[in-house]
C-alpha cells in the first residue's frame, strides 16, 4: 500500500497530482486507487500480490508515476517564481512495522497524516544547469550539463522516512559542525535571510540541541529557503524553511529527532512530533515558551489524534501549545538533568522506528512526577 499525498484534498484543490502510470513485479496481480478521503484519483495505491509473503519472504515492486505541482501557497508540492519544490511526492510506503498497513485518512484540518518506516533511500534529480537542487541526504556534486542542458543530482540517506527536493536559482553556503555534521543552505536572490547567516543560524539551532537531545542523527542536512510563507516543514536531513524566523528553524531541526529519527504515526500519534519539537525549541529559544505554560488549561487531550480536531487553531493549541507545555511542566516537575536524560533514552531505543506513546511512558517509568503531569494533560493514559 502506498500513500499518495499530494492527493489530500487540500493539495489537489492547488493544482497538486500524484498519478501511477504503471506498476511492475514478479508477485504483482493487480493494482489501483483507494479513495482514502482523499481527491481523484485516490488517496493511496495498493498493489495485490499473487499470494502472501512468508515471515522474512520479500518481493519488489516499482511503480512509475507522474507528480504535478501546484501553486497559490505553501505546502509540501508547490511552485513559485524561481523555485519549486516537493516532498511526500511520490508513492511512499504505508507500513507501520508491528502494525500493518496504515489507512489513515486525510483530513480537513493542515497537518500531516502519514505513516513511514526508515529505508535506505536514493534521489536522483535532473534539472536545467541553471538550478541549484537541494534535497534529502548525502548529495553529490552533479556532474557536467548533457546535451539538453541538464544536469544531474544523486543523494543517498540510509535512514529517510520520506524525502523532500527544491529546485531553484539558490545561493548556497555550506558549513560543517563541530561533530562533522555537514550543512548546506540555499536562499533565493534577494530573501532574508541570506544563504550564509541561515547556514550560521543553522549549525547555531544544532549545537544548541544536541546539548540535552544527543548527537545529530544524520550526517548532512540541507535547507532551502523558500518564500516567506511563515512556517516550515520538516523532512529526513532536510527542511523546507518557509520563514526567516530561527525560532521556526530551531523547531523544524528539532524535528531530525523526533519525526526523522523517532518515527511516528502523524495521523494517530501527531503529539509525539509536534509536542517534542516544541518543547525542545522552547528550551533552546526561552522566548518561545514564553506564556506557554497557559496552555495547560487548553480543554482537550494532548494525545488525540488528527481527526480529533475540527480547525488548524484547535489542533495547534493542543498538539504544540498544551503539548509543548506539558513536557516543559514534566521537565519542570522532575528536574531537568534526570527528564533530559530519560528523553535522551526514550531517543535511543526509538530510534529509526514507529514510536508510541507506551515507549515514551517506559521512558519516564523512573520519574512518576513527569507520567502524571503528561496523564494529566492526556498525552499518556493514566496507569
């Protein structure tokens, strides 16, 4: 089963297409659209195989698809003057592993919904030689224009849930951390701010967060500047940043730990990417927590899922703001050094997989003090 995205209602209503032309495999016996709530032609693509596999039995299916971008404003497939970009904008695999297929449907409200496991995943990009490509993973240098004036750019992450690519007329600046994490930065003629101090600013919101949350988790990370559409998006090693606010790049790096390298289901689970991506950019930012703590008297559980919320504004509210604040409170309410230390562990033995919230109470087991705050808040099940 695989999801289309740009098929959610609110990217088809821009102009946005995921189309499979074609499908191919040894075991293949059928394929087609499942509406998903989702626009024509369908919200996900499911391939029947001619028999079930057998425990530790694979198969391999490649599917050719056609991807049309839409205008008129940010969101994960969109073009604009001198620059276009998409991510989540091919077939991505639905598979929860201990779960089974995710079906998840798309909903009104502006969030993700999808379900992803990590897998060693390869791009490579052919645009006009006049484009810079900025994208997920390790990427190479492309080589010499072809005889249509293309050139080609090939990237490889061993770990990327989904992937994200922006083409466009960048200026780039490239740094690298002190712990070797390679980081490179494209602005657009004339954007704010410019390819060098979001490269500063960048390698600035990492150092920061590696402090509590432990080292990077991958070994690049690229970050296109895009219009000022206020806000950003997150993806493996690389960020579709949408605003010159740092405290907007610090949320999305945050986002490398949990959504990138803690995986969860964005649909039943949105709390357990959003809410931590918040608190951590509260602590390195202290601006941005501030007035967060009245957020706890927001009605509703931090822990709900995304058909749970009828607007955007009630899913913010929840999700980040009372979110954020219920993991500030637990951190409070503990100590900082001992919750830092248990988030680092919930990190460790999440990483590269589907979380759930019973791994971040396994976590905090030790620290009673921080499970009731999230209890209380409805992030956790009480007991």
């Amino acid at each position: 089963m695989f999801r289309l995205v740009p098929n959610a209602p609110e990217l088809a209503a821009a102009g946005s297409r995921l189309v499979v032309d074609a499908v191919r495999g040894d075991d293949v016996a059928g394929a087609g659209y499942e509406a998903l709530a989702a626009a024509e032609p369908g919200g996900a693509y499911v391939v029947t195989l001619d028999g079930p596999l057998a425990p530790g039995e694979s198969t391999e299916v490649a599917l050719d698809f056609t991807l049309t971008l839409g205008s008129g404003g940010f969101d994960r497939v969109g073009a604009t003057d001198g620059v276009s970009w998409w991510a989540s904008g091919f077939p991505l695999l639905a598979w929860e592993p201990g779960t089974g297929w995710a079906r998840d449907p798309f909903v009104a409200v502006s969030g993700e919904t999808t379900t992803s496991p990590a897998a060693d995943t390869t791009v490579r990009v052919s645009a006009p030689a006049g484009l810079t490509v900025l994208m997920t993973g390790d990427q190479s240098e492309p080589g010499p224009a072809d005889a249509d004036g293309r050139r080609t750019w090939t990237s490889r992450e061993p770990v990327a849930r989904d992937v994200s690519v922006a083409a466009g007329q960048f200026t780039t600046a490239e740094r690298t951390t002190p712990d070797g994490v390679r980081v490179t930065t494209g602005a657009l003629a004339g954007a704010e701010p410019a390819a060098d101090e979001l490269a500063d600013a960048t390698v600035a919101a990492i150092d920061d967060l590696t402090a509590f949350l432990g080292p990077f988790p991958y070994g690049t990370l690229t970050v296109p500047q895009l219009p000022d559409y206020g806000g950003g998006i997150e993806y493996p090693s690389s960020i579709l940043q949408a605003s010159p606010s740092e405290e907007v790049l610090v949320h999305e790096v945050a986002h490398m730990w949990f959504y990138g390298m803690v995986g969860n289901s964005q649909f039943r689970d949105p709390w357990l990417d959003e809410a931590f991506a918040t608190w951590a950019e509260a602590v390195v930012h202290p601006t941005s927590a501030e007035g967060l703590d009245r957020a706890l008297g927001v009605v509703g559980d931090v822990g709900a899922a995304m058909d749970d919320f009828r607007t955007w504004q009630q899913y913010a509210a929840r999700v980040y703001g009372k979110g954020g604040a219920a993991l500030l409170a637990a951190r409070e309410a503990v100590g900082e050094d001992a919750f830092d230390a248990a988030i680092r562990c919930y990190v460790d033995a999440a990483a590269w997989t589907v979380a759930t919230p019973d791994v971040v109470a396994a976590a905090l087991a030790d620290l009673p003090g921080a499970l009731e705050v999230l209890e209380e808040a409805g992030a956790l099940d009480a007991g």
